[in-house]
C-alpha cells in the first residue's frame, strides 16, 4: 500500500464549525454554508478500509455528501495508553478522494446504553471500572455491562481516548477537512432501570444536587416547555454530564453531541449544564418526525438527525426538517446493507436537495420565514389537513396533486423568492396561493417555468407551464412521477421530470367604475 499523504506543508483552510444567524446556525465548511446530505454507516463499516472503500462508489450514487462513521475506542486503543489509528486514517484517505466528508461518531464509554465498545482492558476490569446494577423484584440487583457514570478511572480513561483522537484527527486531516463533526458519546444512560441500583449510586442518589449544578425553578420557568414538570428530582441528570468528556470546551469544537441522554423532557437541563455542546441530534425512528425535529430546535439550536428510518417513510420527512427547521443535515441510518442499492429512496430526495442547495442555504440563512417543507405518504388519512403556511402577504396552501386515479405520495419545499415568485422543489403536489390583502379579489398563478440545475448550482429555465398544467392558472402543480389517470381519456398532468419549477403569483383588485 502506498505511504498514506501527510497534512505537513499544507495550509490548513478555517476548520468547519458553526455560524450563528438569526433563527439557527449553518455548518461552514471550507469557507462555505455546507447542507449535509448524510448516510449513516453500520457500526462494524469504518473497522475495516477495504469493505469502507468498497461502499464508496455506491454512496456517490445515493448523492451522499457526508458519510456518518462510527470509531471505537476498542479499535483504537486495544491496549492501554498505546493507541492505533491505522485503519482510521486509511478510511479517511479513502473518503477524501471520493469527495466525501465524514463524521465521526465516537463510541467510547457508551453507545446504545451499554458498554461494549469499552477496550477488553476496561471489560474485564470489574474492580477499577464497576458496572450499573439493576434492581428486579425482591431487591435482587443484575449486574449488567455498563459503566458506572460515577467512576473516575472510566472516565478519565475514555476521555483521554478522546482527546487523543481528536488530537490525530487535526494533525492528520486539518488541511483537508474531510472530518467536519465529532460526537461526543452516542446514547449514554441506562436501559433496563431509571437508575443504577448499586449501593454507590443509591448513596449518591439520595444526597442532594451537588452545589453549582442546580437547576431552579425560576430557570426551570423558562426551559424546555417539554421539561418543566421534570425539576431537580434526582442525581442522574446531573451525573451524565461528568461523562461527557471535559475536553469538549477545549478547542471550541461545534459540532459534537451525545445522543439518547438528552431527550426532550429533560433537554433545557442538558443545554444550561453544558454549554459547550451546541449540537443534540436526536435519533428518529418510531417518533413524530415533525414534533422531535422542533423539540431539538431548542433555544435556536441547528437540527442534525444523525439516524432516522432509510425507507421512502423517512426520505419524505427530511423536508419539513431542511425547509422549516433549517436542519444542517439528516442522515438515513444502515445505508450500507440496503438492497438493491438502485432503489434507495433518498437518492431522489438528495439530489433535488443537492440542486437547489444554494437556494436553501441562503433561505436558512437570511429569511428563514420564507421557506417551508411538507410531505405526504403514500396513503391518505381520512383526518388528513393540507398543509398551510403564511408568507407573509401570501398564504400557500399546499395539498396532494389532484387525480382522477389514486393520489399517491408527496414531498417537496417552498421558498418565497422577491416579486411575488417561489421557488417549488418535489413532487405529487399542488400549491393555491392567496393574496392576504383584503383588497384583493383575485389571487392566481401568473407563470409556472421548469428549472434546470446546473453544476454550479444556478437554476435555469426549462419548459414553461400553462393550461392544464396549471389548472389554468389555479395553482402551481408539481406533478407526480407517474401520475393516475384513473382511466380518464385526457393526459392532464405530464410526468415529473426535473421536479424544480418557479412560480409567479399575482392578484386583482376591485376595478375602479369609470364616470
């Protein structure tokens, strides 16, 4: 194998972080607004570059522009102060000259609540690094493979994993800046019990809040509405905070996050405890997409979905996320063993997404009041709503695409661009516009144009769209990919074929009587 490129004599470019803006903050990378088009790695993928590299050309194909990849602090510290970064680095060579960014997720003391990750030294060494205990009927206590957050040694052992990778990270990648996110543990906590029953943690659990972490309730007042009946009631939402690494602040490094510990009934305790932290990524599977998206908005925070369901389910939701919640990035989770890999449904969403990516990133950005996503799934629901958001002086009303046949499934984005015209990305949909002015008597779709990306990311026009196309000026129609008739003689919809079109709204008032 050739010698791997050395960052040495570079000059490394700003390192990717955080900007703030009015209503969130946008990743920056390389100088840029970057909007993260994720997939998410099985856990085992980055332990082997050979099978990592494999996925590459595949991943390219999704319009994957970020790949998420879990590192254990097994593989990179099999033996006690003697760290292996080997594999690591030649996954990140093979990534960097696909084009892909990474993120890291580190899989230390934690991941999925459990303790597996842990280096075979820690395993095995119940004396120095204790375990959680469960309590079961009858004050039975099961030990379970868990690190206790209240051990120091595990601690600081994890957390010196921790910086070394984060220290190898920037010396080996900083001139390239394929790594643009860190975690910082993935799920802490417990499962099995609301707490560690051992004797340890029981005697901690019944002294009170330690001094300098209380959280009152006049500042309980203004946190979380999903965490005001949840004041200081108990230790363990204190102690989590011990067990994210106390090398986070240094180096200001935006981006990294625990997931699974901060969840919403108790987020505000989370944020006002470590505010070092300025991402919380939920994961999102069997939840309401829309409800976790706002609840990890919190306080202006940047929405990242670093795992959600990879189906055509998961796919659709990912606008309302991008659009209304001005989500730097989502990320479908075991993208890897999908099969076939021509049918993943995020390939269509990602490049869409990918087209019109400067325009969303400019919204996010400047007027984040004037874009807007929605969806609907392959089913209606008798208690279905349209989907309705004001602009404005213009309200949209948004429904599925009108058909003779079965109306199928829907998914896209508005953005309010100036003179009355609106930036339409997606399909089997249609938008009625209304002019909020009560001196308007008429409120209509003036011109609808196809558009084109190009690789600069600009829009061109296509086809310009009228008649039945646009109901005859009722409303912008985004047409679905293989529109139902419904056995109705006349083709009235065409095919969704770039699926971008722009929009101009227009609107009548009462004609003046001549004299």
């Amino acid at each position: 194998m050739p010698p791997l490129p050395s960052s040495i004599g570079l000059q490394a470019p700003q390192p990717p972080h955080l900007r703030k803006n009015a209503r969130s903050s946008q990743l920056i990378v390389n100088g840029e607004p970057f909007l993260l088009l994720g997939a998410e790695l099985h856990n085992s993928t980055l332990s082997n570059a050979s099978f990592f590299s494999s996925l590459l050309p595949k991943l390219k194909a999704m319009n994957v522009n970020t790949i998420l990849g879990a590192v254990s602090w097994a593989m990179i510290e099999p033996i006690e102060g003697e760290f292996d970064f080997v594999e690591l680095d030649r996954c990140i060579v093979a990534a960097r000259e696909q084009g892909f960014h990474l993120v890291l997720l580190w899989f230390g003391a934690y991941k999925n609540a459990m303790s597996v990750y842990a280096p075979d030294w820690v395993q095995r060494d119940n004396t120095r690094f204790p375990r959680m205990q469960l309590r079961q009927a009858g004050g039975v206590l099961k030990t379970v493979n868990v690190l206790q957050p209240f051990c120091d040694a595990a601690k600081n052992a994890d957390a010196r994993a921790f910086a070394a990778l984060m220290r190898h990270v920037r010396e080996f990648d900083s001139a390239y800046s394929t790594v643009i996110m860190v975690q910082v543990e993935n799920e802490v906590g417990l499962m099995g019990d609301s707490r560690d029953g051992s004797s340890t943690a029981t005697q901690l659990y019944q002294n009170r809040v330690p001094d300098g972490t209380s959280f009152t309730k006049s500042k309980a007042k203004q946190g979380h509405s999903r965490g005001r009946k949840r004041l200081v009631l108990g230790h363990y939402s204190w102690q989590d905070f011990g067990y994210i690494p106390p090398e986070v602040p240094l180096g200001d490094r935006p981006g990294e996050y625990p997931s699974g510990g901060p969840v919403g009934h108790n987020l505000d305790v989370y944020v006002y405890n470590a505010p070092d932290i300025q991402i919380y990524g939920p994961d999102i599977y069997l939840q309401k997409y829309e409800m976790v998206s706002e609840c990890f908005r919190y306080g202006n925070m940047p929405l990242f979905v670093p795992e959600q369901r990879r189906d055509e389910y998961g796919a659709r939701r990912i606008w309302p996320a991008y659009g209304t919640q001005l989500a730097i990035g989502c990320s479908p989770f075991g993208v890897d063993s999908l099969m076939p890999w021509e049918t993943c449904p995020f390939t269509l969403h990602y490049k869409l997404l990918h087209d019109v990516r400067k325009y969303i990133l400019e919204a996010q950005a400047t007027s984040p009041d004037n874009i807007f996503g929605f969806y609907y799934d392959e089913e209606e629901h008798p208690l279905e709503k349209p989907w309705v958001k004001s602009f404005g002086d213009y309200e949209a009303t948004v429904e599925r695409v009108f058909s003779f046949g079965k109306k199928g499934q829907a998914a896209g984005m508005l953005i309010r661009e100036p003179d009355g015209k609106f930036l339409a990305v997606g399909f089997g949909y249609q938008v009625v516009f209304q002019i909020t002015n009560p001196s308007s008597v008429f409120t209509g779709v003036l011109c609808v144009e196809e558009m084109e990306a190009q690789e600069d990311g600009t829009l061109r026009r296509g086809r310009v769209f009228n008649g039945d196309e646009t109901q005859h000026g009722k409303c912008l129609v985004m047409p679905p990919q293989e529109p139902d008739y419904g056995g109705f003689p006349i083709p009235f919809h065409i095919p969704a074929r770039t699926m971008m079109a722009r929009c101009t709204v227009f609107n009548l008032v009462e004609a003046e009587e001549s004299t």
